[in-house]
C-alpha cells in the first residue's frame, strides 16, 4: 500500500508525528526570535536605519534558503532536510545569542533566515508527498495554521525570558524550542523512511525554472504580489498606530485581536480549497488584505484602526496556506522539491520587497506607501482571477487544467 493510497487516519498521525508537532515547537522559537531582530541589533549600537538590516539580512536568508532549499530536499528526502535544517537554526540562533557586535549578529541573523527557508520547503514537499490531492489544501493550511499558533506562543514566551535574564535569554529560549522539534522530527525516524527518499533523477534549478518559466512569471508573479501585500501589513499597522499616537500596550493588544481572527480561519479555508476552488480563498483573501491595509488611512482612532487589523486579519487567516497549495497544484513531477524551493522564494522576495515600498513611500508621506500597498493587492487579486488554473474532473478527483 502506499501512502496515497493509505487509510486518511493513517496519513493523518504520520503527518502529526512527523511534520506538525516538530514544526509546532520549531516555529515556537521562531516566533521569539522575529521581534527582537531588529531590538537586538539597536542593543549592540546600531541606529535606527542601521537595525533594520537584521531584519533584511533575515529575510535575504529566506530568499536563499529557499531557492536551495528544494534542491537538498530533493536529494537527501524531505524529513533528513528539515532536520538539517532545524540543527542549523539552532546554531544560528546560538551565534546571535553570543553575538558582541553588529557584523556577527547580521550573519546570525542570516543564517536564521536560511535555516527556516530550508525546514519550510521541506516541510511542505513532506506533506505534498503524503497526501493525496483531495487533501492538499486541508493539509496545508493545517501546517499554516501550527505557523500562526507557535508564532503567536513564541513572543510571549521570549518576553518572560527577556524579563527575567535579558534579550540574549530569547535567542536561548529560541533554540531550545527549535532544538525540540528536531528532537521530535528525530525520535519519528521518518528520516530514515525509504518512503521519502528523493527521486532518482535530480533535476537543478536553472532546469526547472527555465521548464515552468510561464507559470512561474504569471502565477509566480501574482504569488510573489500577494507576498507583499502580506509582508507589508505588518509594517503598515504598527506604523500608522505610532502616527496616530497610540500607546505600545493599545498596539499590541490590536495586534493580537488581528492574530487571532487570522488563527481561527485556517481549518475552514482548507476545507473550502479542497471542497470548491482555490479562488473561493485565494480572492477573497487578498481581496479583503488589500481593503483592510487601503483603510488604515482613513482611521482616526482605537476603534477604526481595531476594525482594519480585523480585516487584514480575516483576510490573512482566510488565505493560510494558500500560497503553498498553488505552488504544490502547479508542481511537475519531475523536480517537485526545486520548483516548491523557486516557489518559496518568490514569496520570500515579496516579504522583502512589502516592507520596502511602505518605508520609500514614508519619506513623501506614510498615507502614499500604505495606499500603494493595498493597490498592488487590488492588483494582485485580478492577476490570481486571471491566472489560478481552472478545475477539471480527472480520474474522479479535481486537478488543475494547465494545458
């Protein structure tokens, strides 16, 4: 029997040793380490404008860890590299952690930014090889919404340590988190599973992405648009709140309503790709992101300002794993795990390029960079309309028509 064609509880407890426990707790320590990158490097000396290239250089990570990515997963199999992957995270985070100056701690920093890559990529060409098609969006979104939850759970964890023994204490905390899930990864033995070994012919990515370029340049660009938008949200609503002079405690707790409207959509989004179309979540989703961001301008206070994160909230939550399912949809057989690396990375590019056009948008006027962001998620709301595949009933299960 293979794993397609295994009992759906089966796949089900495989995928919740295998892939979502480690993950939950992997992302726990991510979830510490993303709001303090920047406090961090404040901390060592830097300015303001200077901090900000921690987060850049994590995000630059990203953008590498991914486009390689797929090619180690391809050749070590999936579980082996998300085990790599987290080891490597664990270190990183130890290297900011020790760090005494600003040079070492943007090398650490990049060095969490290619280690995530790497455990993302493969944890999505995990499920991708274990479920059946039916089950994709279900499965996804379920390892989106484990994202969302741990990265909730990790800042507030790393507060307490912060508060008690200092910021290195949440680089700490961060990689005794990431270090159990890769105990957890490790104590399944599915790295060892000859059921996930990677495919005899290895396919590089310059091949791959010169095979799918028309995909990759129409839906990829729609994808990368959608990355943006979502990047940019987090930059967009911290920043009007400061412009309206609101209190730090008030913004986090804004911050908190939005994530856990955003945490809530995840099961039913899977649910509805699975059972209709992805456009009945790929739309509304940016749609809604677009349209939340669009109205932060246009507030003037506590309650206007709640009433958009909500939206960009639903909109975020609706859209859990949306990216990835497409990816995995559009996937060829032959070099899946390089193409769902290339794939990520055009996500990753997105998450750095949202933040950017808010920041260049400031220097004329915050309202310019926040209205130009939410009109490239009006945008890229038509181009996923014009370029998410139709459906088609083949061999009794939906799949996507791109011929």
């Amino acid at each position: 029997m293979t794993r397609d064609d295994a009992p759906r509880p089966a796949v089900a407890r495989s995928l919740a040793s295998s892939v979502y426990l480690p993950t939950f707790f992997f992302e726990i320590g991510i979830g510490a380490i993303y709001p303090i990158l920047a406090l961090s490097a404040v901390n060592l000396g830097a300015s303001a404008a200077v901090a900000s290239a921690a987060v850049g250089a994590y995000a630059m990570g990203r953008i590498a860890g991914s486009a390689f990515g797929g090619v180690f997963a391809a050749r070590w199999g999936s579980p082996k590299a998300a085990l790599a992957g987290m080891a490597w995270t664990v270190g990183a985070a130890l290297v900011c952690a020790a760090s005494g100056a600003l040079p070492a701690f943007i090398v650490g920093a990049l060095l969490v930014g290619m280690g995530h890559a790497l455990v993302h990529v493969s944890r999505q060409s995990q499920v991708v090889e274990v479920v059946t098609f039916n089950s994709r969006a279900r499965a996804l979104t379920t390892l989106a919404g484990i994202w969302r939850i741990a990265n909730f759970i990790g800042p507030l964890v790393g507060a307490v340590a912060i508060h008690r023994y200092g910021l290195r204490a949440a680089f700490v905390f961060a990689a005794v988190a990431m270090a159990a899930g890769g105990v957890a990864l490790a104590a399944t033995g599915s790295w060892r599973d000859h059921a996930h070994a990677p495919a005899a012919q290895h396919v590089g990515p310059l091949r791959v992405a010169r095979k799918n370029r028309r995909i990759l340049s129409t839906l990829g660009l729609a994808v990368g648009l959608t990355g943006a938008v979502r990047a940019a949200r987090l930059a967009a609503l911290p920043l009007w709140a400061a412009h309206l002079g609101l209190a730090d405690g008030t913004v986090s707790v804004i911050f908190a309503v939005s994530a856990a409207v955003d945490m809530m959509l995840f099961l039913p989004a899977g649910y509805v790709m699975d059972r209709r179309d992805r456009r009945w979540t790929a739309l509304p989703s940016t749609l809604l992101l677009a349209l939340g961001i669009l109205a932060l301008p246009l507030t003037s206070g506590v309650g206007g300002l709640t009433l958009a994160a909500i939206v960009i909230g639903v909109g975020n939550g609706w859209g859990s794993g949306l990216l990835m399912t497409l990816g995995s949809d559009v996937s060829p057989a032959a070099g899946r795990h390089v193409f769902l690396g290339l794939w990520m990375m055009l996500q990753d590019v997105g998450g750095l390029v949202g933040p950017a056009i808010i920041s260049v948008g400031a220097l004329a006027s915050l309202p310019v960079g926040i209205v130009a962001v939410g009109a490239i998620g009006l945008g890229a709301t038509g181009l996923l309309a014009r370029w998410i595949p139709p459906w088609r009933l083949s061999d009794g299960a939906r799949a996507p028509a791109l011929d």
